[in-house]
C-alpha cells in the first residue's frame, strides 16, 4: 500500500511540473511568492486534485492547447507567476 501512495504523490508532482512548464509559469517566482507559502499550497491542492483525468488529457493532448485549463485549481496562481 505504501508504495501505491508513493506512486500517486510521485505522478501528481509530475503533474504539477509540466503544468506550470505548459503554462509557461516562471518556477523561481512561484517560489519566491510568500517565501513558497504560494508553491506549497499549489502542490498541496494539486495532491489533492479531484480533476486529475482532465488534467491528464490536457496535458497529453499532441499539440498544446490554446484552451485555458480553467479545471485547475491551480490555474490562476500559475497565471500570475507566468515568464516574461
């Protein structure tokens, strides 16, 4: 059992990840943000996420999507924190 809780907590950070590289969220501010109070509660609702299989599709669709991912909890966080 502790090995599949493993797994899920390894694929959600995963998750996490190449949500923020999709969106183009600069990392090193999303860090900064409230001296990475902001960071830990974005993984914190992402472990948590009741949208994970939209995300999942999402993520694995072939060409990005031009599509807001408006299911992410996340979403207007990453948004704040995007490069440039």
């Amino acid at each position: 059992m502790q090995w599949a809780m493993t797994r899920r907590v390894e694929r959600q950070a995963r998750r996490l990840h190449d949500m923020m590289q999709r969106l183009e969220v600069d990392g090193a501010a999303l860090a900064r943000l409230r001296q990475g109070d902001a960071y830990a509660e974005a993984r914190g609702r992402c472990l948590s996420c009741g949208t994970s299989d939209k995300c999942l599709r999402w993520l694995d669709s072939a060409a990005p999507s031009k599509d807001r991912p408006e299911f992410c909890p996340n979403l207007s966080l990453f948004e704040a924190c995007k490069k440039g």
